[in-house]
C-alpha cells in the first residue's frame, strides 16, 4: 500500500549561537513584505535560504547610476533584519570602482553560505576593454560584507569577450561554485560555451582550477542556459542547451571535480541526456536523492512542445530504466513549457511545467519516480495545479517535504500565486482550486522566485510594480496547512546535544511515541539525499533516544553544512534542522 505523508514540520536548530527561530506570525503583510521600495527599478529577485526558515533576497538595484546588486534579509516572522540596512545592503562598495562601470550588473543569484549569510554572483562590466566578467560576494549573516573577500567581490574570470548568465551553488565549505555561459574573444551568439570556477570561504579564487576558469564544454556550437546542482563532495554537475548536432537543440551535462577537474569517467564536453530530434531546451536539475541528477527540459521532437525528464548518476551513465533520449513526462499535452523540479525525498521528482491544454498555459504537474516511470497514482497527463483562464507563466519550486510539492507562478502580467501539491498527486484541501493568491494587485507582479521555509511552506520573492512609477521587491510566506481528513500522531521531535558545535560531538535525537507503533528515522542533507538511516521498526511507548555519529550509511564523516532529521510516525513526518559545524 502506498505511504501517504502530511506536510513536514520544519523547526530549526541552529548552532553556533544555538538561536531558535520565531515561528511565523501576522508580521507578513497581505500583501507581502516590502524588502526594497527605494526610488528607481529594482529587478530579477533571486532568493536563498538564512538556515533559520528566513530568506536572503539578492536582486539588480538600479536606484541610481552606476547600478548595483544589493541584498536584503527577511526573518521566519515577516520582518526585515533590523540589522540590515534599509532597502538593502550594497555589494559594490567602493567608490572609485563603482563610478567606473560603464554597464549594468544584470541576473545575479545566490546560494547560502551555510551560516546565516549568502554568497551572491553576477556578470559586471567594470572593465569595458574586457566585456562582462564573473564576480562574486559574500554577505554576512549580520548583513555587513564581508571584509575578507574583495572589495566588490572576487574576480572569477577575465577573459576577454562576454561572461553571462551565472548560476551558483554552495562547495558544502563556506565556498560555491559559479558556472556561466562563455562567450570568450572571437566567439559569436553561435559559439558559446560553459565554464565553471570555484571560490573558497575565504574569497579565494581556487587556484587549483585553471585561470578563468575550467571549461565544461568547448563543442562546435553554442552551449547556453545552464544549470547547476551540487555534487555533495565539493564538485558540481551542470547541464545545458547544446547546439553541437547542427539540427535543433540537445541536453548535456558534465560533473567537475571539487579539484578542478572535468570528471574523467564522463565524455569529453558532457555527456548527452538528449539528443532527440526537434528542439530540446530550458533544461533544470535536481538532485535524484542519491548521488545523481535529474533533468528535465521542454522538448519538440514530436512537433510541440512537451516535458521530457532524464536520470544521470554521478558515474556519467544514464540510470538503469530511463530511456536513452529522456522519460516523456507531459503526457496528452499540446503545448507544454518550461518545467521546473523539486525533490520527492525517493530518489524521484515532482516536475511542474505550463500546460496549454485550455488555449493559455496553467500549471500542471506529474509525479516522476526514480525508477524512470510516471506514478501511476497521478493523474496520467498529470494533475492540474489551476484552471484560471489567464496565461500562467514563470512557475518554480520546493519540496515540502512530505513527497509534494510547492508551485508558485505569474498569474498574467500582474499576480503572483502558489498551489501546494501532495505525495498522492492530489491538491492540498486548504489551498484554493485555482492557486493561492500571493499578491493580486491591480499594478504588475512579476518575475517569482521560491525557497523552502518552515512548516513545510516557503517563500516567495517578486519584483513589484504597486508604487505605480518603478519595480520594488517584495517577499511572502506561504504556509502549509494539514490535510484534512489525516489522522495519525503528530510525535514529539527533539534535537539534543553536549556540545554546541555537533561536527564535533554526537548528535542526540528524542521523540516520544503515546502509543506502540512503527517509525522510520532518517538523516537527509540539503540537497534531499538521505544520507542514512538511523532507525526503523515498531517501537514502544513512551521515550526514545537516538544518537547519530555525524556518518553517512558507509561509515564515512559527513561534510559540514546543513543536515535534516526526518522523523515518520503513523504518516506523518516532523524535520528537525541541524548545523553541523566543522
């Protein structure tokens, strides 16, 4: 029979100052919380998580020239960090640099740094004899920058021609790394290529990978629209549009070594997800709960748009069970667009995409498991997250932890919403037919971005037109509410330990249980892999203990960063948060 979860009950420890979170209260406005409202536009939000439920939002501040990316923190509660500058603090600190670029900083993005701040990246034209180039900033958790890195960030590239598009994620050490499209001197819009570079905690450019740079593919035609995901040991794999075959675009993907390295053990420029006839693009990725990935894309090969999806492993081969050009997921589609993924905690994926079954594109989404094949649960054409009849564009996404999912999107030009689906594949009873409504104003809202949140909800960020003369920012929780009709035992859940460092000590978890009955007690990383199981069975009532050792399923030490217990008790699931701190 097949488990069903309610919604995770995500309650933060965090050490290192051991601070727990306020729980989310009426602080969040109806409409939002205000996160810049300075004169002049503010654009392209990205947001990342503070490792307390809270947001750190990054976006292209264009209050006054020369532009400048600016940050901002959003507390659990609703609050802006009163430690924070108002409207945001400023990456580009220094005068002189600052007066000297000639263009705009443009779609940064961002990754926490693990303990409460964020490592921010972005292209940068401050040196017009080069073109764009890549930088990257780190913001502390007290919103000041921090004074080890750079003065207006480290440098990851300066080779000549046009650096764009960067996408970042954390080195699991304080650090990230940084892959972007690469446009190098003499290289044309038929010509690209994606590079990648990593920065340590410090601000240090690694110089274990080559100069500006190690190259992830340097094939014939252009590489673009890439995609990053953490590999969990200090490398990351990525995945891109390609235009190598000469007819239409395919799916690559490549894994770099936390030394620099393009992974010997995968094809020289990527290894092909897709290479399907037709057009193959927008690819996304996540973790496949393993060590591998999952991508998904939209794709023409059969004369329209469709949703295809592909499992790799971190060996560079195609998982046993998927088909060699891709899983088609959009089944009964006419016009299916731009999916987006999130983790289903089983080595699967939930994928969303714009669906154009009624004339204009509502979301949609289907359940994807890791053995290659669509749940047979679902819907076959998958479940309809809104039947509003305007056009639903710009949809992402988190797990909730429980097997579903949380989808928010741009409702036409001017409204933000959410829908939250389950682990059955059915809509949560609490959320409205159509989608939760975020902000639905009469001026436009736009250009959603989403990062997991307590109490199985998250936030969402936007830029936002309601002052009626520019864009400002602005960011909502949303929460997730209990399936009615559940019943079970929500069980105590705690975090113990001696020592307020527990990479240095082990970590103690207690529940109680009011009644004998089966549970299931496993260690996941942030990346929703499981990273090992530390109880399963029927226990007793009453109290128990658990001790964990800070190792994986193989005895090895796990990696410092973030680390979720997931407890699950007569289906239902409470998370505990812990840092491991080395």
């Amino acid at each position: 029979m097949r488990a069903v979860f309610v919604p995770v009950i995500f309650v933060s420890v965090l050490f290192a100052g051991a601070i727990t979170p306020r729980p989310a209260s009426a602080a969040w406005p109806q409409f939002g919380r205000a996160i810049d409202s300075a004169f002049g536009d503010q654009l392209a939000p990205r947001i990342a998580t503070d490792g307390a439920n809270g947001a750190i939002i990054t976006w292209l501040d264009r209050r006054s020239f020369p532009f400048n990316i600016d940050a901002q923190h959003v507390l659990a509660t609703g609050d802006v960090d009163p430690a924070w500058p108002a409207n945001g603090r400023a990456l580009l600190t220094d005068a002189l640099t600052a007066t000297i670029v000639p263009q705009g900083q443009e779609f940064p993005d961002v990754v926490s740094d693990g303990a409460g701040g964020a490592i921010i990246t972005w292209p940068d034209a401050r040196d017009n004899t080069l073109g764009l180039d890549i930088y990257v900033q780190h913001i502390l958790a007290s919103g000041v920058v921090d004074s080890n890195w750079p003065v207006n960030g480290a440098t990851l590239t300066v080779a000549r021609g046009q650096q764009t598009h960067p996408f970042i994620v954390s080195d699991g050490d304080g650090g990230a790394i940084i892959t972007w499209v690469d446009g190098r001197a003499g290289a044309t819009v038929n010509d690209l290529d994606i590079y990648a570079a990593h920065v340590s905690r410090k601000g240090l450019v690694d110089g274990s990978w080559p100069d500006n740079g190690t190259p992830l593919s340097t094939a014939p035609g252009a590489q673009f629209s890439p995609a990053i995901l953490a590999d969990g040991a200090g490398g990351a794999m990525v995945t891109w549009a390609d235009a190598r075959g000469g007819n239409g675009m395919d799916i690559y993907a490549q894994h770099v070594l936390a030394t620099g390295v393009v992974d010997p053990a995968w094809p020289i420029n990527g290894r092909a997800l897709s290479v399907a006839t037709g057009t193959q693009i927008t690819p996304r990725i996540i973790s496949d709960g393993a060590t591998g990935a999952i991508v998904a894309w939209t794709d023409t090969r059969d004369g329209t748009n469709e949703i295809f999806a592909q499992r790799v492993l971190i060996s560079g081969v195609i998982a046993s069970g998927w088909p060699i050009n891709g899983r088609f997921v959009s089944i009964g589609g006419i016009d299916e667009v731009v999916p987006t993924l999130a983790p289903d905690g089983a080595n699967g994926a939930i994928v969303a995409w714009g669906g154009g079954r009624s004339g204009h594109h509502n979301m949609r989404a289907h359940h994807l498991l890791g053995s290659g094949v669509l749940d047979a649960a679902w819907p076959v054409g998958g479940t309809s997250l809104s039947f509003a009849s305007s056009e639903e564009t710009d949809q992402v996404m988190v797990s909730d932890g429980a097997g579903g999912a949380i989808v928010a999107w741009q409702q036409g030009a001017f409204d933000i919403f959410a829908q939250h689906v389950l682990a059955a594949g059915t809509l949560d009873p609490a959320y409205p037919i159509n989608g939760r409504p975020l902000v639905n104003l009469p001026d436009q809202q736009q250009s959603p971005a989403i990062v997991a949140a307590g109490a199985g909800g998250a936030i969402v960020t936007w830029r936002d037109q309601r002052s009626g003369r520019d864009f400002d920012i602005f960011a909502m929780q949303v929460l997730e509410a209990l399936p009615t009709g559940v019943h079970g035992t929500t069980p105590s859940f705690t975090f113990a330990s001696p020592n307020p460092n527990p990479a240095n000590a082990m970590a103690t978890l207690r529940f109680g249980l009011p009644r004998e009955t089966s549970v299931r007690l496993n260690i996941y990383d942030v990346a929703g892999r499981r990273v090992r199981e530390l109880d399963s069975g029927v226990r007793t009532a009453g109290e128990h203990a658990i001790t964990w050792d800070l190792r994986d399923g193989d005895g090895h030490a796990v990696a410092s960063g973030l680390y979720f217990a997931r407890l699950e008790v007569e289906g239902r699931a409470v998370t505990r948060k812990i840092m491991a701190v080395k």
